[in-house]
C-alpha cells in the first residue's frame, strides 16, 4: 500500500466524507418527505461506513484483490496526469473493462490525493448514487408503495452496502443501471434520454455484454408497452429504441471480440463459466434446456442455506430467503401485479432487465462468491418488483398507501 496512505489518507478520507454528506444532504430536493431526506443522508453515511469495512476486510482478511492493482494503476495514472503526461492514461489498447476501471481510478487519485481509503470513499458513492436513482425511481413510479420502505431497502439492504463499496466494476455497475433506470422511468411518460444513453454506455466501458443486457431489455421494454393506437410518435421511440438495441448489440459483440453467431456466443458463455468455476465455493453448470431454469435458481436461491459455510456466505444466503419471504407474504399483490404489470411504466423495463440479467450471471457464474458479489447488480431490481406489489392492490378508502415522493 502506498506509503503516505497511512498518514494522508485518514485525513483525505475525512475531509472527503465531510464535503460528500454535506453536499449530498444539500442536493436532496426539499419537495421530499422529511423521512425520506433522512433516510437518504443516513445511507450516504452507511455506505462511506461500509467502504472503510470493505477495505479493512479486504486487507486484513484477504490480503489481496483486484482492488489493489487499480490503486496502484491509478497512482501511476494520476502522478503522470500531474505532469501533464497522458501517456499511461491511454498505454493500454483496451477500452474496456479493466482498462477503463484503472483510467477511473487515476482520474479519482488525480482528483483527491494518493489514498487508498479516500478513493474506496468515491467508490462507494458511485454505487450508492446509482441505488438512490433507482430509489426515486420506484418511489415515483409505485404509488401505493412506501417510499422509505424502498430507500431503506435499497440504501440499507448489508450487501448493496458492503459489495458496491469497493475500488472496481460493481460499484460503476451499480450506478450505470441506476442511470438507466431513471432515464427509462424520466417524467413518468417520456424517457429521459442522457441517463439512459449514460447507463448504456457506462455499462459498455465496464462489461460489454451486460450493455447487451440493457439494450435488449430496453427494446423490450418499449414493444411491450401496451397501447391502444399506434401514434407517429410511438412509432418513432419504438424504431429508435430498437435500432439502439441492435446497434448497442452490435458494438458489445466487437468490443469483446465475438462473432455474431451461435456457436460463437456458446463458446463465449462456456469460457466464462469455466474461469468462475474454481474454489471451494465453485459448483457445476449443466447446458442443454435445463439451463434456463438453473441460472434462475442459482441467482434467485443459491447459496442453499446448507451450502453456506462463512460469515459472507450466509448474509448472502439470507438475503435470497428474505426476498422470497416478502414475495410469499404478498402474494395476492404478486398475483394481481403478474397479471397486470404491463400497466406500469418502470415495470416494464425491470421485469424484462432483470430476467435478462439473471439469465447471463446464471449461465456465465459457476461460483457462490462471485455470485453473491456480482448479484448486487440484480438484487435492487429485485427488490423494487417485490415493493411494486402493493400498488396493483384494490384499496378501500381505509386502506391508504404509504408515503411517495413528490413527482418532479
């Protein structure tokens, strides 16, 4: 670890937090219920809290990961870019993935200093930006769901906390789906096309095949819509959403170096899941049809509670059982939202991302650990579907929903 990290970095990492709370807590708009505001400031301090944790687990009980080759690409990044050499900010060929994960970690270390818990700080808000987006998004989107059951769920849920924390990919992902979310969602009729195009294209600097993930979701999302006539304008949304889709498509298959066929994509799929399936926490993929239904199950189920054997595995294990339980605990919402989801905007585009989402890490993840840490992508989806429940619920008049946010 670098050495002024010890001293400097406590302090950057202070001074950092106090600039992040006092500037986000500024941002929130006052049009927001109080508990709503609190419970967003509350998160913004959870996660800084959680980014510190990550760290101090990841050193002390581990003592290695992917997070320490970024800090140090980062440095050498950032220590040039302050003698106006650009030179190692583009020496790789890559665009993608690693590469652009080591560009955004140099730029980070440009912006506050050679520390280590300062840059996991920044981090962490990434993740934590892209979870309020979604956030907001559910919360005005379901109108007869709680907003601070959605916030709390989404900015305090442990591994939406302790997973995105981290100096890497998750964290960028997070907020690259909460980006395209909110886009998707906009004002509630017309979609917000920089954030959407945003989320796309983050997706695609990080991992290209799930910007493919998006893409296809979104096309979906938009001929899914129910309508009762086809307008010139819907029409016009509907081919440019498409042609996006391909196009976005088109571009993740190049960037990764995949032919636009069958036996291509196969063999992609294979490679991945055999680089995952190693370690204790590894177990088999099976192919043919039985496929689909076991990337569900290993998404939505797995690790088993019998499976679980440390700390981490188990929060993971927990979490799957607490998202079922709230599904059976309102299955007579679940059962009218199945039958109607259609009618909702932001449904839509979740239903369809997520089940695009779970079938690629269900198929590509032969691993329990890697699963539960890239899983963070999915999970706030998976939440806001369970939150969207009560809204598709017939009310009496003493039935009253909890409090939304106010529509901007």
């Amino acid at each position: 670890m670098h050495a002024v990290d010890s001293t400097y970095g406590w302090m950057a990492w202070a001074i950092l937090s106090v600039i992040i709370v006092i500037v986000g807590v500024g941002a929130i708009p006052t049009t927001y219920p109080a508990a709503v505001r609190r419970l967003i400031a509350a998160g913004v301090l959870l996660h800084l809290a959680g980014s510190v944790l990550r760290m101090s687990l990841m050193v002390v009980w581990y003592g290695r990961g992917d997070f320490l080759a970024y800090y140090a690409d980062g440095l050498d990044i950032a220590e040039s870019l302050r003698r106006f050499d650009t030179g190692p900010f583009f020496a790789s060929p890559e665009s993608w993935g690693t590469a652009f994960v080591q560009r955004v970690s140099g730029l980070v270390l440009f912006v506050v200093g050679p520390s280590i818990r300062a840059e996991f700080a920044i981090f962490a808000m990434f993740g934590t930006q892209g979870l309020i987006l979604m956030a907001v998004s559910g919360a005005r989107a379901f109108r007869g769901a709680s907003a601070r059951r959605i916030f709390l769920l989404l900015l305090a849920w442990p591994s939406l906390v302790f997973w995105p924390s981290s100096i890497g990919k998750e964290a960028l992902m997070l907020l690259s789906v909460g980006l395209l979310v909110y886009g998707w969602w906009g004002d509630g009729r017309q979609v917000k096309w920089a954030p959407l195009a945003g989320g796309i294209g983050l997706a695609m600097f990080i991992r290209p095949h799930i910007a493919l993930m998006f893409g296809i979701a979104v096309g979906v999302a938009e001929w899914l819509a129910p309508f009762r006539r086809m307008t010139a304008g819907r029409l016009a949304r509907g081919v440019v959403l498409l042609a996006a889709a391909i196009f976005v498509g088109a571009l993740s298959l190049r960037q990764l170096g995949i032919e636009a066929n069958q036996e291509a994509i196969q063999t992609f799929i294979a490679d991945r899941s055999a680089r995952t399936a190693q370690g204790g926490s590894a177990f088999s993929s099976p192919s043919g049809a039985i496929a689909v239904p076991l990337a569900f199950v290993n998404v939505l189920g797995r690790p088993f509670l019998w499976e679980a054997h440390n700390a981490l595995a188990i929060l993971s294990s927990l979490e799957v059982v607490f998202f079922w339980a709230l599904l059976w605990r309102r299955r007579a919402d679940v059962r009218l939202m199945v039958r109607h989801w259609r009618e909702n905007r932001l449904l839509l585009l979740l239903v369809p991302l997520t089940a695009v989402l779970i079938l690629f890490y269900g198929a590509l993840v032969s691993n329990m650990g890697i699963l539960a840490r890239q899983r963070v992508v999915v999970l706030p989806l998976m939440f806001l579907i369970a939150e969207a429940a009560p809204s598709f619920r017939r009310r009496s008049g003493t039935d009253r929903p909890g409090p939304s946010l106010v529509k901007s």
